[in-house]
C-alpha cells in the first residue's frame, strides 16, 4: 500500500470519527437533562425522605428550627408506639387482602376484555369500545349512591364484597384501553400460528398473549394496588366495624386520635407507603416497559 492510501485511510478514518462524534452542544444538553432529571427527582422525593427522618424523631425534634434531617437519636421506639395504639396488624391483613383480591380480578378481567377489543372481530367492536372508554368521562362519587343502596339490599354492608366483587367485571376501563392498545402491538402472526395448530381463541389468549404481555400486566397490577391500597372512600363508606377496617381509614382514625403525636403518625404514615415503595422498586423495569411499549401500534 502507498503512501498516498494511507494517509487518505487515515484522512478518512479522522474525519468519519469527527461526523460520529457528538458535538459539544449535544454533550452539554446532555449533562443539562441528567443535572435537571436528578434536581426533580430529589424535590419529588424531599417529602418521603423527611417522612421517615421525622418517624424518628421527638416532637421537639419534628418542628426544631433549622431542620434536622438526622435523628439524633433515632426513636424506633415509634414504630412500636404506633402500631400497638390502634390494631394495625388487622388493617394490614384487610388492606392486603383487598388489593390481592383486586389485582387477581382486574388483571384476568380487563386483559379478557382486551384481548375481545384488540382481536376478535365483531359487529359493532369500535363502537362498544367507544361506549367503554366514554365511561371514564363518569366520576365514581357519582355512583357511589345507587351503588350503595344495591349493596345494602344485598346485604354486604361491613364487608369487603362491595370492594372486590364489582372489580371482577370489567376490570375498569382505563385498564382495558392499557391492555388492548399492548396487545395489539403484538404480531398477528402468532395467533394465526396457534389458530394453524388447532387453539382455540381463548387458548390463545391465555397462552400466547399473557406470556408475552407481562409488562402491560404488571403496569395494570401495580396501579390497581395502589388504587386498592390508598381508597379511603370506598372503605369509610363500606365498612363499619373496626375488624374490617383498612390501613387508609386507620390512619385516618389515627389522626384524628393523637393529633399532637406528630412522631407516631409520622411512623404510622411510613409502614403505609413502605409496601408501595417496595412494589415498584422491584416492578420498576416491567413497570417503565409496559408504560413504553403500550400504544405503539394503532
């Protein structure tokens, strides 16, 4: 090779390094959004993280000025103050078994209803699609009295009937429009692969598009359980005796018992949104996928 080739592979090989390289302003755009993404993260995250700083404090210690962000020393003594004054371990148990209850309903539900929107051809399927998602434009608040009225007659007050039993049909339409837009970015082509092997339509969409649709199921999964775990209406209306009662109404009583032990609601609040923060540090991944990959298609 001569001289002149290499000199023009260097010549070339320098200026394609040049075009690849990101230009200055790109790169301080970059670190613009990485300095903005964490300034906002950490002001969403300031009340959470005083939240639990202040679970372990005094009272005198909660409202000192300037703020003290360590406890010195931390009070776990509050966690236990806290959880033995009101029976917590039975709101707990009722809050858990709702949402389960719920998350189960609502993921075979609103997928089952999806899928018929996103892949069975019907007479009238935009239209009844159409009527489903015109419903979210209807509060609940103005449901709540004839609903009421049903379940009194049926006999499920101070049960958690009237909080699970509605869920398992339909699964709420916001769900069904999250479900249906994922499992439309599916290929057809393995439906009809399934259909070529002789499965039926719900063989299909039990065992091709629920395996395949684990984010969308997840995403729904988690906000149904926030849904379920943060009611407080549905609860304070439903619910009579303290043995059915929820974590939302008993910290709600709790705060209208002590309303001067600001440590002990401040422990009552954090053991409340621990299970919530632990869900989505470990559902995160599906969490953000399925968010990413719903409604990329049609």
């Amino acid at each position: 090779m001569s001289s002149s080739d290499i000199s023009l592979s260097e010549s070339t090989s320098v200026s394609a390094f040049e075009e690849q390289a990101p230009p200055s302003k790109s790169r301080w755009m970059h670190w613009f959004t990485y300095i903005l993404l964490i300034a906002v993260a950490a002001l969403m995250l300031f009340p959470f993280l005083w939240l639990v700083s202040s679970s372990l404090k005094s009272q005198v210690q909660i409202f000192a000025y300037p703020p003290e962000w360590i406890p010195n020393p931390p009070i776990w003594q509050n966690y236990v103050d806290a959880m033995t004054f009101r029976p917590f371990h039975i709101y707990l148990r009722n809050s858990i078994a709702i949402a389960s209850l719920n998350v189960i309903a609502v993921v075979l539900t609103s997928s089952l209803c999806a899928y018929g929107f996103a892949r069975i051809r019907f007479w009238g399927r935009e239209f009844w699609f159409s009527i489903v998602i015109a419903t979210l434009l209807l509060p609940s608040i103005v449901t709540l009295v004839p609903q009421f009225i049903i379940f009194t007659r049926l006999g499920w007050i101070d049960t958690i009937l009237p909080l699970t039993v509605p869920i398992f049909f339909g699964g709420g339409a916001f769900n069904i429009f999250l479900l249906r837009q994922f499992f439309r970015t599916i290929p057809e082509e393995l439906a009809d692969a399934a259909r070529i092997d002789g499965c039926s339509e719900f063989g299909i969409y039990w065992r091709v598009m629920m395996p395949l649709s684990k984010p969308a199921l997840i995403t729904v999964a988690i906000f149904t359980f926030l849904a379920s775990w943060n009611d407080l209406i549905g609860p304070l209306v439903y619910l009579r005796t303290p043995d059915t009662y929820t974590v939302a109404i008993g910290l709600a009583q709790f705060r209208g018992a002590l309303t001067t032990r600001w440590d002990l609601q401040m422990a009552a609040a954090t053991v409340m949104v621990l299970p919530v923060v632990v869900l989505f540090f470990f559902a995160q991944r599906y969490f953000i996928k399925g968010i990413v990959m719903t409604g990329l298609k049609g």
